[in-house]
C-alpha cells in the first residue's frame, strides 16, 4: 500500500442524476467501458464482452445469493426499529444493523414484521447479536425485504427481487448484489462458454460494509470490514488449466477479485504458493501498490467516490487511468452504481 495515498485521490464529481435508479431493460443491455491494457478508452455495449474475450480465458463468478436482510418493527416501548441482517452466524442467530431512536440493550424483544419477536443478546462491534425464534433464513424469506443499496431510493418491488439477483446466485448470504453479475443472462453465459470462455465459481457473502466510505485521510490507517468467503478447488483447478493453457483470469466482481487474492494472502504456504482451499473472513484491503497474485482483468460496475472498491480498481489498472475512465464516463453520461453500466478493465501486465 502506498503511504503517501489520501482519501482525496480517489474522490471525483458526480451528478446525482446518473445514478441508476433501475436496472436496464434486458440484463445484457447495458454500456460498458473498455479500459484496455494500454489506458486506451473504448465505449461499448455489455455484449461485446465476448468479443473481447479470448479461448481459454476464464471468467470467475461470485455465485453468493442475497437473501431479504431488512426488516422493520418496533420495540416494547413503541419506538420504530428497521433490522438489517448482516450475516447469520447459527440456523435461529445473526448478527444485524439496528437502527433505532436508542440503542436497545441485551434482553430487549424486538417485534418485527408485526409477525414474529427476535432477542437481543449482545453486540458485536457494530452489529447486534439476535436471537430468532425461527430459522433466520425462512423468516427472512416470508418477512424480509431486499436491502437495496442506500443510494437506490424507492422500496424493494418485485422486479427488484429479480433483477438485484444474479442468475447464477445460490448460496444464501449477501447482503448486497456482486453487482457485476447482474448484466449476465443465460444467453449470454452459454454465448461465452461456445468461445471456449470457462466459468468457474467463489462465493463471498457481501456485507453492507461494501457501501461505507473510506473515513480517514489516509488510507493505510482504515480498518476493512470483514466478509466471509469460500475458494474450492474446483475453481483452483480452472485457474491452473487457465495457466496452463496461456488464458487470463478475468474476475466478475470486485469481490470475485477480493475472494481470489484473499486465497492467496492468506494461504498458508505464502501468498505466491499453488492455491489450496481455503474459506473463512477476508479483510483485505486492495489498493494501489498492491500486486495481484491470480486476477488479470475484471468486469465491474462503477464504484463510489472514496469508496474500498475503487480503491481495488485503481491498484489492478492505475489510479491515473481509473480516473481518467471515470471522468470520461460522466461525460459520456454512463449509469452509474449497482443497476448501471459496466467496465472491462485489463490489467497493464496481463
């Protein structure tokens, strides 16, 4: 990590109107910029994304699911609470956001959905310990929301249900959409497998942490929320073929790209051994100066303003070019965030 890197460096001007209220029309249908290995610039559609793409490459997908996390009640004393669960740590127990006018303190009953009462038991940092009375997933299956993203304004519908959702999504967890994901249809998949594209899968469960700003100058004193994450080795054995065979690993994601580098970082055998399996929590924070060990490209969305993620982004390609592409995107009008437009980003030494 580079010490001499502020929070301003990764900040830009944003027009509130180019952020994506709803996705496009057909999950394919959106722009995407094409940030080659040379800084070059190129405005596309999504479903060039084949045509960029070569025999032997291998795409890596976060195969996570979102799961309906928000929740609103009200405690004993009357006062409004909105629950969003961050991650579910035993079948009745999770840990959860609470948003309430006070804190509520172990053994309060929170009744929730005007259905069902949760305890709480603890904290855990940031987050409350609660106790269901039910498995927490089937609860949140009948009760809960989708959590859209705090800059998506209108309440969860039923296409949100849909459409904040991969079509590859099935392990339950997220929080949050691996939103680069979501421009791929089944057409598309199997239109990239007959290129000779290979696909293989990690999961990483996507905490709401992934929106936070990044709140201290300089970015070597921020702490990074943790996610849990699970690299098998199907995956490792695709990305060894990839090797072999002169391919490119291109993450679909920043948090494929988190979940990839992750299994190196923390591999027991050192960051630049084989990869082996490996699962557990990741806090690793990427930016510039950060040498990528597995990914060589990546399809992303576009990121918030000081946010980790374009943090990520500019240690892949550069902070230079990365700003310059964001620059280029507002002028050009791109969509912006989770239902806007995506980037193909290729590595300098790809």
């Amino acid at each position: 990590m580079s010490s001499t890197l502020t929070v301003s460096d990764f900040d830009y001007e944003l027009p509130p109107e180019l952020i994506a209220q709803t996705p496009a029309a057909t999950r394919d249908g959106s722009r995407l910029l094409h940030l080659d290995a040379s800084g070059a610039l190129h405005d596309r559609r999504f479903p060039d994304l084949a045509n960029l793409l070569r025999p032997n490459d291998l795409l890596v997908f976060n195969d996570t699911r979102v799961i309906k996390a928000r929740l609103t009640g009200q405690k004993a004393t009357g006062g409004k609470v909105e629950v969003l669960v961050e991650r579910i740590v035993e079948s009745h127990r999770a840990l959860a956001h609470v948003r309430a006018s006070k804190s509520p303190g172990p053994g309060t009953t929170l009744r929730l959905a005007d259905a069902f009462d949760v305890t709480v038991l603890g904290r855990a940092g940031e987050l409350f310990d609660l106790q269901f009375p039910a498995p927490v997933l089937d609860l949140l299956d009948t009760h809960g929301a989708t959590p859209l993203p705090p800059y998506i304004t209108h309440a969860a519908d039923a296409t949100d249900e849909d459409r904040y959702q991969t079509v590859y999504a099935r392990e339950p967890g997220a929080v949050a959409a691996p939103t680069a994901g979501l421009h791929f249809d089944q057409d598309m998949l199997d239109r990239v497998a007959e290129l000779g594209v290979e696909r293989a899968f990690v999961t990483l469960h996507v905490g709401a942490g992934t929106f936070q700003p990044v709140r201290v100058d300089n970015i070597a004193d921020h702490i990074m929320h943790a996610e849990w994450y699970t690299v098998g080795q199907p995956v490792i054995d695709a990305i060894a073929r990839t090797r072999a065979q002169g391919g490119r690993v291109i993450a679909v994601g920043t948090t494929s790209v988190r979940a990839l580098e992750s299994a190196a970082a923390q591999n027991p055998a050192g960051p630049d051994a084989p990869l082996t399996p490996i699962q557990g929590d990741t806090r690793l924070f990427i930016t510039p100066g950060y040498r990528y060990r597995v990914v060589d490209a990546l399809v992303t969305n576009f990121h918030l303003p000081q946010s980790t993620l374009l943090m990520l982004v500019s240690a892949l390609a550069g902070v230079e070019p990365i700003r310059r592409a964001y620059i280029h995107a507002v002028a050009q009008r791109y969509r912006f965030f989770s239902y806007g437009d995506a980037m193909f980003i290729e590595s300098p030494s790809a």
